[in-house]
C-alpha cells in the first residue's frame, strides 16, 4: 500500500483565500482544478470509495487511517477504472452504499507534497495536506514536513479535523438524495 501523512482542516472564507494564496506562492506545480464525485460503500475495514471524475473516468481507493486531528498516516490502495458507473452498481449491490460526497477541488504540489483546497457541497471549505512517503519511508519525516507545511500555509491546529468528509456529512444530516 501508498502511504502519505495526512491533515484536514475547515477554512472560514477569509483563512481559505489565505491558504489559497500562499499554496500559490510556495506552489512547485499546479493548480489543477478537479471536480470529484466520491460514492463510499460499507466495508469493515477502513474506508472505501469509488472517485468519479468529471470526463468520464474514476478509480476505486481502499484506505485506512486513524480518526485523528493531527499530521496522521494513511495507507491506500489507488485502481484507476474505465467504467466507474457499472463498478459502482456492482458495489453498491454488494456492499450497500454508505454517502456521497462531491466536491471542487484546487491542487497544488509543494515538493512532494500535496495540498487540496477543497469546497464539499453542503459542508464548506477546508484543505488537505498529503505529504507522500516513499516506500520503506519512517513516518517521523512526513510528520515534520506537514507541521513546517501547515505553518507555511498558517493552518490554524484548532481548525484540524479527524474525520472524513462523508463522516462530516453523515453527522451533519445533510447527506445527498
């Protein structure tokens, strides 16, 4: 499996054009605008989602990581999918569907890591911290370089959240039809 240390964060309007600005700044490439449709299935070990994209496309991605607010590892599985629309239906049969979550996302790269500016229909703004590790990689690194990252970008720790998005909306009742 991948592995990557990860962050989330809600944004008010103003800490997001922030962020915006400074990914910007610090940005090696991007910004790349995505359009993500994630339908989530039940599953009895860590989460999984299929991701539909704007042009047709997807990928299925098994993960799993700790319900924490800090810099925290995840470890995926990552399978790009040519019909997203019968894997779906498939899945959704099998497993049963869990939510839906769709979302405008703004990627930036920092070196090695990533940053998302996501807007998620009927929860709001937050951003994302992926640093990704290389195989075999002590997470110890990771952890630092998300801590100097989320300074650099001025993400407030109180801000942090330790959950998914689908976990945010499912509590929220504001699930999609």
């Amino acid at each position: 499996m991948a592995r990557n240390i990860e962050i989330k964060a809600q944004l008010d309007a103003g800490a997001g054009d922030h962020v915006g600005r400074r990914a910007r700044e610090l940005a090696t490439a991007g910004p790349e605008e995505i359009y993500q449709h994630d339908v989530f299935f039940n599953c009895r070990c860590g989460r999984l989602k299929l991701r539909r994209f704007a042009d047709g496309s997807g990928e299925l991605i098994a993960y799993q990581r700790a319900d924490t607010d800090g810099p925290e590892i995840s470890s995926y599985t990552l399978v790009p999918c040519a019909d997203p629309a019968r894997l779906g239906e498939a899945l959704g049969a099998t497993l049963g569907v869990l939510g839906e979550v769709v979302k405008q996302r703004t990627v930036w790269w920092i070196g090695r890591s990533r940053v998302h500016l996501d807007t998620v229909e009927r929860l709001g703004r937050f951003v994302e911290l992926e640093v990704v590790l290389a195989a075999g990689e002590d997470e110890a690194a990771g952890r630092r370089e998300a801590a100097e990252l989320m300074s650099a970008l001025a993400i407030d720790s109180r801000a942090l959240i330790s959950t998914a998005y689908i976990d945010l909306l499912r509590a929220s009742g504001n699930m999609l039809d």
